[in-house]
C-alpha cells in the first residue's frame, strides 16, 4: 500500500487537493482552513492548530 505523508502524520487513500485556502505570506490564525483533501468521494478540511505564519 502506498502511502503520503503530510506534516509527518502517513495518509494511507490516495487523494487529492481540491482547494487551498490561504496563499504566501498569509497570516495565519488557529482554526483557519488551509486545505481541502478529497479522498474516495469523501472532503476533508486541514486546519491550523497552533496558529503560526
């Protein structure tokens, strides 16, 4: 099974990026959306939980 690796934590379904919410140099706060993961018909929203630049 093949698998990517995303902030150091394995994610094991191929999936894709769908939408990316903030660009360069945005500042970013806790609990901000930064991406959005679509794996076997199924979205997933990766936020921010510590909140940095």
């Amino acid at each position: 099974m093949n698998s990517a690796k995303i902030n150091g934590k394995e994610e094991p379904n191929p999936c894709l990026v769908q939408k990316v919410f903030v660009s360069e140099g945005d500042i970013i706060k806790k609990d901000d959306n930064h991406f959005m993961l679509e794996a076997m018909e199924m979205e997933n929203i990766i936020k921010d939980l510590e909140g940095k630049r």
